[in-house]
C-alpha cells in the first residue's frame, strides 16, 4: 500500500504546483488588464476633453463668435459686436445680438453667480422671438470660459457662472 499512496502524493503535488502557477498567472494577467483599463481610462478623458474643447469650437462658429476678441474697455454698440468696417465682422442683423452678446450682457447685470438654466430662462423671457435652449447656453458659457470671460464656480452637483468683465464704478457701461 505504501505505493499507492506515492502516485496520491506525486499526482497532488503536480496539481499543487499546477494551481501555484495558474494563481500567478491570473494575478499577472489582473495586473495587465488593470494596466491596460487605467491607460484607457485616461485615453478616455483626454478624448472627452477634446471632445468638449471640439463642440465648444463648433458652437463658437455656429454662433459667430469672433475668433479674436476686441478689447473689453472698448465695447461696440452696446453689445460688443463688431462694426461692419471692423476687421473680421460678420454679416448679421444689426438689431440682433448674439448669444454670446446676449449672456455677456446679462452676467455683467447680475451681482450673484447664475447657472445656465437662469441664464437661458431670463434670455428667453427677455428675448421671446428667440428660442434660447439651456444646453447652448451652457456650451457657450463653456466658451466664454475658455477664453476667461467668465468664471465657472462648482457648488457640489451645481455650475454657476459669473462674470469676469463686470462694470466697475470707474468704468462706463456699455451704450
């Protein structure tokens, strides 16, 4: 019987050895795939980025922003469009601001932080003929923050919008 138990013993240890092998195979191959998810994930967030960065550029065009800013101390026609002889200037309605114009306008009016929701709600109030959704008002703010005219302010779940070109005591508003 002593031989019997030598086959029991040498079958158990390969199989021993057998599953210390595959344990550390699966913990390389956990660490690979963890590699390999962190790595995407961040190829994630960068694409999400570009992303926004990319929509925020479309709506910019769509909207008719101009692609280099006139100065803020020296607004034009009370909205900050450009002349017809300025460099630049589009086409466009001159009873009609933009968006853009139009958010500007009503950040530097407001003297608390304002999300998009209130923005798009007050434009539509004050400008009925427009239909003025928050989602484009919310990109365009995005754009606006890009290029530092407004502030984002984060308050838990909550994006509040603030004005960085408010009117200051010394400073005429807009005609």
């Amino acid at each position: 019987m002593p031989e019997a138990k030598s086959p029991a013993t040498e079958l158990l240890t390969h199989y021993s050895s057998q599953l210390a092998q595959d344990l550390e195979r699966n913990v390389r191959e956990q660490d690979q795939v963890r590699s390999e998810i962190e790595s995407l994930q961040a190829r994630l967030l960068t694409l999400q980025h570009d992303h926004t960065v990319l929509a925020t550029m479309r709506q910019a065009l769509e909207s008719g922003i101009p692609l280099q800013q006139t100065p803020v101390s020296a607004p034009v026609r009370g909205y900050g469009l450009p002349t017809a002889s300025a460099p630049g200037a589009v086409r466009r309605k001159q009873k009609t601001p933009t968006l853009v114009a139009l958010i500007r306008a009503h950040l530097a009016e407001q003297s608390e932080p304002c999300s998009a929701a209130e923005i798009a709600t007050a434009l539509s109030e004050a400008h009925p003929d427009r239909v003025i959704k928050t989602t484009v008002v919310r990109t365009t703010l995005e754009g606006l923050v890009a290029r530092s005219s407004v502030q984002r302010l984060k308050q838990g779940h909550a994006v509040f919008y603030t004005s960085l070109e408010r009117n200051g005591p010394d400073e005429e508003g807009p005609r």
